[in-house]
C-alpha cells in the first residue's frame, strides 16, 4: 500500500513542477516500483523482452511505408 502513495505524491509533485506529463509518469512509477521492492535489473529485462513483439515491431513499418507513399506519390488523390 506505500507505493500508491509513493505513486499519487510523486506525480502530484512531479506536475507541479511543471516535468511534462510523460516524464512525470515515468518518474512516478520507477519511483513506486523502488518503494515497492521491486528490483530495478527486472525493469531493465522486462524492457528488453517486451521489444521482441512481432506485432510492436509492425507499428514503425506501417509508418515507414506510409512515409515511402507520400514521398513516392502512391498515395496523391486523383482529381
């Protein structure tokens, strides 16, 4: 229960400082985490796994191709 706490103060703080909201959650929840005794090296590992998803990896190839239409003149409107 004391990382809700470490959690809600931390970004309730973080906010009033003016750290953009991005940041604030980070903060927040590596703060809670900490507070919770969760070890820092899972973080770390979690991460790295969670980047090994076939459907994550999609995301930034459909931008990419997007990009390559409009740069090639695929996706013009006809008139």
């Amino acid at each position: 229960m004391e990382a809700v706490w470490v959690l809600a103060i931390s970004l309730f703080i973080t906010l009033l400082l003016g750290i953009p909201i991005a940041f604030a959650l980070g903060i927040s929840v590596l703060l809670s985490l900490w507070a919770g005794g969760v070890p820092l090296t899972f973080l770390g590992q979690l991460s790295f796994t969670s980047l090994d998803s076939f459907p994550i990896l999609a995301i930034p190839l459909f931008i990419l191709s997007g990009a390559l239409m409009e740069t090639g003149g695929i996706s013009r409107k006809a008139h």
